[in-house]
C-alpha cells in the first residue's frame, strides 16, 4: 500500500488544517442572499447563503448570534463576516459566521422596524391602551441619566411651569448593553411604590445607535405594562423610537414633555383671573335684572296700596255672592212651582175630591171595599162613606145593570 494513503477522517483533518492556515480564509466578508436560515433550540442558527450561481452552508453560533440587533430572514440580502472552516465529520467546508449587516439598510433600522412589526401586531400601540395625564399631578418620576442636560431642562421647565409639583429622580444609564434593565427596573420601581403619578421616560438627542436603549422590546413592554402614565421624551423632534408607539404619550423632546406633563401656572392664574371677571360681570347683570324687576314691582299698585287689593278682592266676593243668592232663588222659585203643581195633581186624585162630587165608597164590615153584586149578599152590613161622613146599612137585594 502507498505509504500516503490516508483514512477519511486524516484527510478532512489535513485539509481543515490547510484552510485555517490561510490567512485569508480566516477574516472573511461575503455577500450573499440568505435562504434556509433556521434557528435551532441550542440558540444556534444555520442557514445557506447564495447568488445566482452558487451557495455557501452557513453557522452561527449562540454567542455571536445573540448580538444582532435584527431578525435575520430567508430572502434577506446580507454581507456576513467569518472564517472559512472544515467540518471534519460530513467533509464539508462552511462559513463560520460572527456578524450579519443586512444590505441597503441598516441592522439597527431592519430590527426597529421588525419590532416595530411585531407590537403593533400584538397591539401595544393600539389607541384605547393610552391612559389620560393628570391634570394637575403632584409628584412626576423622571426616568433618565443624571449627567444628562435633558433632566435640567425638564426639572428647569417643571418648576418654572408648575411649582407645586415634586420632581422625582430615578437616575438610569440611557445608553449601553446596561441601559435597558436599568429602565425596565426604575419603571417598575415605580409602579410598585406608587412615588409618582406620571413617568418621564427619555434622553437628550444622538445617532440611532445612542437612542437605542429606547428600542429595546424589554423597555417597550415596561412601559406598556404600567399603571402609572408615561410619557416618552426621547432625542429631538424628527427622532422617533418604539417607546415613543407604546408610550401614553409622546413629547418631541425632554423639555417639550416636561410642558406637556404640567399646566402652566401663568396660564392657570390668567384662565382664573378672566374666571373672576367673567363672574363679576355675570354677577352684575344679574343684580341689575333683579333690580330692574324690583323696580317694576315698586310702582305696582298692590304694593303702592295693599288694601286697594283687599277691597278689590272683597268687591269680586260681594259679586260671587250676589251670583249665588240669585241663584238659589231661582232655583228655590222653580221648585215652588214644581210642587204647586204636584200638589194639584195630587189633589185632584184624592178620593175625598171624588166623594165632594156626591160619590159614595161601599165596605163590608172587615173594611174591604165593594166592586161587584157579588161581593155581597142580602143581609150583609155594609159601610157606606160620603162627603161627610160614614152611613152603615144593610143590603136588601142586588140587580145588576145592563150595558148596551
């Protein structure tokens, strides 16, 4: 056998050692499209990076990976940084990446507007989540850097704007790996104590990667997880971060928050004194109007000469009465005719006017009286009434009479 036959395994040792010693393999940048990228339980991520003609297989490991600043995506257009290695086991040379800068923009404005994507979707900046900003609030906790400028102007403007209110600082770092905690922790802080009734959360104006804290999902979801209000006072007017989205409300800088979050007492005490005039004058036309009542009131007669309405009062009665005197007697008057004329008719049947006429009225002996021949007898006694008085007889004989 040839003394340089070698195994499988010696011969991707050999060639893995040949490709680290080139110093040009070591310190790469490639560009490419990315396709397949998978991202692995382990935290590592795998992924092809391609043109038109050819393809690179791709690592990167848990640690480089959890720098990036952006979701990486098939489709992307991407130069990755790394060295060139062999993977001894499949025989098989892959790029060992450490970084990943997406093409045409910025990893910092890919991951913004990623994130940006993604709350809005889960619906962290959804108007009903705002929550309204006390009026006249007494203690405000500013969340920001000591050193800064910005928390002089704010605590310049606050006291300028509204004495009354008691500043509260929180002193955080705005900047660096450190930032994000440090604010999550002083929001939290807080809530918890209750120390304030708004939150200024924010920093003075720099570049995207200075403002970056502020961009930070964790800072985000702090701030949305809040019960006290927040106002979001980040960089200058033009810059904009995602806790600016998720903020109750958004100042274009630190010292424009600090006027949003207080009244100005200035403006306070001239709505009141135009108040105070306003209410004289509505005060003043109300005692004239009274007044002018007043006056119409005092040339009233009834109050010129009180019994002048009495007698008045006392004429009407008289007339009242009058009205119903008249009335019963005609009324009493008609009634008197009324039982004149009953009392004729009912006099005029009366059996007595009947017996005056020479009429009698026949009874037996019991009292009941005779219609017929036949309710009596010869011999029967009988009671006879007149005019005058009462004939008692005897019954001899009874006849009839006939009608034609």
């Amino acid at each position: 056998m040839n003394e340089n036959t070698l195994t499988v395994s010696e011969l991707n040792n050999l060639i893995k050692t040949l490709i680290d010693c080139e110093p040009m393999l070591n310190k790469v940048c490639v560009r490419g499209e990315l396709s397949n990228y998978k991202i692995y339980p382990s935290g590592h991520h795998y992924f092809t990076l391609k043109d038109s003609e050819s393809s690179l297989r791709c690592v990167m490991f848990k640690s480089s990976a959890s720098k990036l600043r952006f979701r990486p995506e098939s489709g992307m257009g991407v130069t990755a940084f790394g060295r060139v290695s062999v993977f001894p086991r499949d025989g098989a040379y892959q790029l060992y990446c450490t970084d990943l800068i997406p093409e045409g923009t910025g990893d910092l404005q890919i991951a913004f507007e990623q994130l940006k994507a993604k709350l809005a979707s889960e619906g962290l900046f959804d108007p009903e989540h705002k929550k309204q900003l006390p009026p006249f609030p007494k203690k405000i906790a500013i969340i920001t850097s000591s050193a800064g400028a910005a928390v002089h102007d704010m605590i310049r403007i606050l006291g300028k704007r509204w004495p009354m209110t008691k500043v509260i600082l929180l002193p955080v770092r705005v900047q660096g790996v450190e930032a994000p905690p440090e604010i999550v922790g002083a929001i939290r802080y807080a809530n918890k104590h209750k120390i304030a009734e708004i939150i200024i959360t924010g920093r003075g104006g720099g570049s995207i990667e200075d403002l970056w804290a502020f961009n930070d999902e964790r800072v985000a979801r702090a701030i949305y997880d809040s019960e006290l209000p927040v106002i979001s006072a980040v960089g200058h007017e033009p810059d904009v971060t995602i806790s600016d989205y998720v903020a109750d409300v958004r100042a274009s800088t630190p010292s424009n928050a600090a006027e949003v979050a207080v009244p100005n007492a200035a403006d306070m005490r001239e709505l009141l004194e135009n108040l105070g005039i306003r209410q004289s004058q509505a005060v003043r036309k109300k005692l004239m109007t009274i007044s002018s009542k007043l006056e119409e009131l005092k040339k009233r007669r009834v109050l010129q000469t009180p019994m002048a309405y009495v007698d008045s009062k006392r004429a009407e009665l008289d007339y009242v009465k009058d009205k119903f005197i008249a009335a019963a007697d005609r009324s009493n008057s008609e009634k008197r005719r009324d039982f004149v004329r009953l009392a004729a008719s009912l006099d005029a049947m009366s059996p007595l006017k009947v017996l005056g006429r020479g009429y009698a009225i026949a009874a037996d002996i019991r009292g009941e009286l005779v219609r017929s021949i036949d309710d009596v007898k010869p011999d029967d006694k009988l009671r006879l009434c007149v005019n005058d008085g009462i004939i008692k007889c005897r019954v001899e004989e009874s006849e009839a009479i006939k009608h034609e």
